[in-house]
C-alpha cells in the first residue's frame, strides 16, 4: 500500500474487522469462541454494507465526495473495498472449512440434507410438519409482477424446480427461511457420542418434494442468497410531522432500501443467478459477492453449546471492593468516587444505585440518557418503578440508537405509559453521553450524585464490552451534568449551558477546542525538552484536525501511546516523528469499548474517561462528555490497567502504515494477554 497522508476511514474499518477474523483463524481460541467470532465478523460485515457501504453510493449518486476521502473518489474507494470484501471471504470459508475439521475431531457434525440417516429422516419429516411448514410460503417469482422486496436481516432459498422428463418448463423459486421465527439449528438423534447438527434452512432442501410436488416437478435444487440494504434514516424537514412520525416512516423506508450488496451460494444455478440480479435491479458493479453454502453467519453467535464437552465459560463479574458487603451502595457515593470496570466488575451496583433511588422517600428526582438498552431492561424497570415511588423521573431516550429506533419506540410507549417524562434528543444532533443525575433531598439540603460512563446502560452488554463508569457525587461534575440536562429540556434556548460547563468536557460547544488546548500544552512542553506524553485509549480515531494535531505533537517530540480498537486513520511510521507513535489494536473475548485519556501536564496528569470516539460525527455533531478524573487513587489504577494494556503481547496487533495486522512480538518476555491481566490485577484488590 502507497503511503497516504491519511488512511480511508473505510478500509481501516475493514482492517479491524480482519482482527475479528484473526481470532476465528486462531487455533488457540476455543472452538465455540472461534464460531463466535465467525458470526461477529458476519455482522460486523453486515452493518458496514447497510451504513458505510450505502453512504459511499449515495456519494456518487448525488456527485459528493466525503471529507475522508482526500485522494481517491467514492468510486474507487469502493472498488477497494469491493477487493478487500471477496479476499476475506475466501480467508472466511478457509476458517469456516478448518473448524469444521477441528468439530469432526470433537464429534460434532454440521450434516446437511444429503447425510441424514433414515431415523434423521423421519425426524426431520415431523420437525418440518410441525414448525416449519405453516411459517413458510414459496413465492413463484416468475408469476410475480412486482418482484417482492426482499428483507436485508434474512435467508432464501432461491430454488430451480424442473422435471427429469422435461415434459413441464422449468421455474425459479423464492422461500424465505424463517431463521427469526425459529432455531436455526436443530440438534439430530445420533447414535454413540456423535452430536449432529443439522441447520434449518437443509431441513427445508430436504422437504423441497413436499413443498413443491403439488405442482407436478420431481427435480429441485436449491441454494441460499442474502441481499443488505441501504439501512440510513432519512428525517425529511416536515415541521408538520413530530420525529417519532419522521422516525417511524424512516424505520418504514429502511425495509425498501436500495440494496447495496447481493450475496450467494456460488454453486447456484447461472441462469436462477442472471435471472434474480435482474429482476434485483442490480448491477454488475454493484456489490456481487459470491460465497459458500452457508450465508447470515450472525446467527452462528448462538451456535448451541450443549454439543460442545468443554464448556468455556466466561470468569464472572464480582463486585467493586468499595461497595462489597455494603448495605447501601448510595451511602458508599455520596462519600467517595468509585470506579467501576466493566465486565470485570458486576453491572449489578449500577442497577443497585438507581433501585436504592427509586425506594428512597428523600429521593426527589432521577435524570438518566439511555443510548442503547438490553431486552427486557432492568433500567427501565426500576425507573418505572420509582415513578410509582413518586419520584419525579426524566429519560432522554435517543430514538436515532441506529438499528436500536424500533426498541427505544417500544421504550418510549413504556416509560410515558408509568408517567416518565421522555425527551428525544435534540434536532439534527444525537444524545450519546451516558449520564445519570439523582437528586436528593435531606432537612432542606439537596445532594446531587449519579455517574458518568463510557458505555451504555445494558446490563446485556456489560458483560461483554469492556467500558468504565464513574458513581460520583462530585459537586464540580453534578453541576455540569444538571446543566446538561437543563439543556436537554430546552435545547433550541439553553445552550449557553453547555457552554458554562466548567469540568466536563463537552461536545459539540466545547470538546474540540479543549483537546486541542491539551494537545498544544504537550508539544510546547516538548519544544521546551520537557516530558510530554499522551495515551488514548478509543474505539476509533479519524477525525482530520485531532490527527493532523497529534502528527504535529509526534513532530515535536510527545511520546504518544495509544490503544484503538477499531478505525485508525493516523499512518504511524514517519521519519519526522521524534518519538516513535505505539499503537495497537487489542480484539480479544471482551469487546474493548471504553475511552481514556491521559495528558502527561508538565506532570499534573489529567485524566479523563469518555464517550466520544476521536470522530467527527462525535466532536461536532453529538452530544457527548469526557468526565475527569479527580481521585489519585483511581487515575493510578486508570493507568495501570492501560500500561497492562500496552504491554499486550498476546491479543494486540500492531496499527501499522501497511494496516498488516501483525501480532506484537513477544521476545521471548513474559506472555501478556491484557484482559486476563485485567481481570487478575482488578480481583487481586478484592
């Protein structure tokens, strides 16, 4: 790869999704981890064609060009993606055929509907005539005048039906597989230890006959085929119309996006192929990608772990030190800070803070953002439940949560039904900070606490992603968090609000200038030979001005050190930089989701917790907040966890001009695998 100035956002993000695919690649994962990862990649994939892939084609429909592509046009930038996309998904069916070798060894068998056996057989026939047939209905497309609109979240199995005597022509096919409705794997009878696993959409080949002899063919063949659609919301500027209207139409228009990627079995029949790209409307351009047998991996997530002897389960979560055996974790805030780290500490003391507010009768109000919730939300239901307490509770529900609109609507009907006050974000900008304000009353004296996180408020995901939250009643940082939630309630007039923030940062009125200031402070420490020193921990890192900020900071001489999960866009090798830049990439069994930073300060470090990606969309045009961090104890143990981090030897890649992808290089010292090292360095002060 040439060298650029500045590495496309897109193919970075393609190079981290190759990370995920190390990990299934990876022989030392797990078996059921390396499926897993497998089925992340899938998704990963997925969501990239439906936001980014769909972008870069409504670039060129209406002649724009973005501002991270300063070289090369949205047509090339998707010519390389498009290489990029069909290399992986060879190296994807390698790994896929490799773990399946390493399942036989195990006795684990993925049978299709050629190798059942004739007591599979009859089960299979009961199975279908009692789950699947009445979820079914083949869809004779050559009849259809209007080709019906394929759903982007769905299988097909686009089927050839003919007869061996050729006497009837000929016809094509369409059954959707009910993958949502249904299990998609269905485990078999099998004699001695064998486990055998047959998928749903084989036991539908298998019972083509049934499906089909009605109208008189005997031949069939059948393969499955995948379309991605353009997934953007469009918000039309019709005053007339309130955003949950323009969010409900938008959810509407998603299904019936221009499909932006066609995927199928390459053993498909050429002329069933020819037919439904055209009757598609597809290009050849346009995303064609063939692959193997098996399409929307994302369900191999929940590949059954019955079948599997070794069970590889995950070290649970145990509870923060400071608010073990406590009787009130409240009680434990209102006298100190308390850090919680997630998925290594129980997301249980997070809940526990809210519920203590809900049955607290001194509890006045309760204030909370939610981005993201988990099904069946213990959140919401404890807010639920201090309405009813007669708290007076405020939710900023962001209903822009993309592919999460559907769930906050449903939220939303269930928090204003329990008398919540529900507020929906501001225009043209989304609430992503994760903040919490309690409100407390005692003998005419009003306390303030809550928390600040870097994740979302999901007890689901907390187990998985790995994200920092601040309990605090710092008076300083409750001041501020009012204040935004002042400007939440009136946002086309409070905006000076935010403005008078005085210890959090803030976007989008406050957070650029202020991480410009701090990026300034270093160089000039360093032109004056002073230490100087930045360490960043982030999911992304792509906005151009942050950037051309930190390679003048490399210039001067800061040691910049920094861990970014995800999208780097700062090539990091230059003979100008006095300081070689380390960065890294760490993909391992927890999700890598929080941000940290720390400024060396001419050596007053500041440190600070986060939840805004170094991105445009979060500096500019998103509500979002970095909270310091004040206590010594806590920025000490901040950055221990990320100098262990930086010591990765096991799980960290190299972000490299080349975007290579190589493992660090142990050297032959002792084996760091940093979430394990996490893990250990957090229990070890229980």
């Amino acid at each position: 790869m040439h060298k650029r100035k500045i590495i496309f956002r897109d193919i970075s993000w393609l190079s981290f999704n190759n990370r995920v695919l190390q990990e299934a690649a990876d022989e030392t994962v797990p078996l059921r981890e390396r499926i897993r990862f497998l089925g992340i990649f899938s998704n990963n994939l997925d969501e990239f064609f439906r936001v980014r892939v769909a972008t870069l084609k409504r670039m060129i429909e209406f002649g724009k060009k973005s501002k991270m592509h300063l070289e090369l046009t949205p047509d090339a930038i998707l010519e390389e993606i498009q290489e990029i996309v069909v290399e992986q998904q060879r190296e994807f069916e390698r790994i896929w055929n490799e773990i399946l070798r390493e399942l036989k060894k195990e006795r684990i068998f993925l049978v299709n509907e050629t190798q059942l056996n004739k007591t599979q057989q009859a089960f299979i026939l009961d199975y279908f005539n009692e789950e699947i047939r009445s979820n079914i209905i083949p869809l004779m497309i050559e009849s259809i005048h209007n080709f019906p609109v394929l759903n982007d979240k769905s299988i097909y199995l686009a089927c050839k039906l003919s007869k061996k005597d050729r006497s009837v022509p000929q016809k094509f096919a369409l059954l959707s597989v009910p993958s949502r409705r249904l299990n998609r794997f269905i485990i078999l009878p099998s004699k001695n230890a064998d486990r055998q696993i047959i998928l749903l959409e084989d036991i539908i080949r298998f019972c083509l006959p049934n499906i089909f002899s009605f109208f008189g063919y005997d031949t069939f063949s059948a393969h499955i085929i995948k379309v991605t659609r353009d997934a953007e919301i469009d918000i039309d500027n019709d005053v007339s119309t309130s955003l949950i209207q323009k969010i409900e139409k938008g959810l509407k228009n998603r299904k019936m996006g221009k499909p932006v990627r066609f995927v199928f079995d390459k053993a498909i029949d050429p002329a069933l192929l020819t037919y439904l790209v055209r009757r598609l409307g597809l290009l050849q351009k346009d995303n064609l990608i063939p692959g193997g047998r098996i399409h929307n991996f994302v369900d191999f997530i929940n590949f059954p772990e019955s079948v599997f002897h070794k069970k590889n389960l995950r070290k649970k979560p145990f509870v923060h030190p400071g608010l073990k055996n406590v009787t009130s974790v409240t009680n434990v805030v209102l006298k100190k800070d308390v850090l919680l780290h997630f998925p290594y500490h129980s997301f249980n003391s997070v809940i526990d803070l809210l519920r203590e507010a809900a049955i607290d009768p001194d509890v006045v109000s309760i204030k909370i953002t939610c981005y993201r919730l988990a099904d069946r939300s213990k959140i919401i239901n404890t807010l639920t439940n201090a309405v009813r307490n007669g708290k007076q509770v405020t939710v900023v529900l962001e209903l822009r949560a993309r592919f999460d609109e559907e769930a906050n609507l449903e939220y939303k009907e269930e928090l204003e039904d329990a008398g919540v006050k529900v507020l929906f974000g501001v225009h043209n900008m989304k609430v992503h900070a994760k903040i919490c304000l309690i409100k407390k009353r005692v003998n005419n004296k009003t306390t303030h606490y809550g928390f600040v996180s870097t994740g979302n408020l999901n007890e689901k995901t907390a187990t998985v992603y790995s994200d920092t939250c601040l309990l605090t009643s710092d008076r300083n940082i409750m001041a501020d968090v009012n204040r935004i939630f002042s400007y939440l309630e009136q946002p086309k007039t409070r905006i000076h609000l935010l403005q008078q923030c005085n210890t959090l940062i803030v976007s989008p009125t406050g957070m650029r200038r202020q991480l410009l200031q701090m990026i300034n402070k270093e160089i000039k420490n360093a032109l004056l030979k002073k230490p100087a020193s930045i360490i960043l921990k982030l999911n992304s890192l792509s906005d151009e001005l942050l950037i051309d900020k930190l390679y003048e900071a490399a210039k001067a001489g800061v040691e910049l050190k920094m861990v970014i999960r995800g999208i780097f866009c700062l090539p990091t090798e230059n003979k100008k930089f006095r300081i070689p830049i380390q960065a890294i990439s760490i993909v391992d069994e927890y999700l890598e989701h929080s941000r940290i930073m720390i400024f060396h300060n001419g050596g007053k470090e500041k440190t600070y917790i986060s939840s805004a990606d170094w991105m445009v969309r979060n500096i500019d045009h998103r509500i979002e907040v970095a909270c310091p961090i004040s206590e010594k104890n806590i920025q000490q143990e901040l950055k221990e966890i990320l100098q262990i981090q930086l010591k990765d030897n096991i799980k960290a890649r190299i972000l490299d001009n080349d975007l290579s992808n190589q493992y660090v290089n142990p050297r032959n010292t002792k084996k760091i695998r940093s979430q394990v090292e996490t893990y250990n360095y957090l229990f070890r002060k229980c």
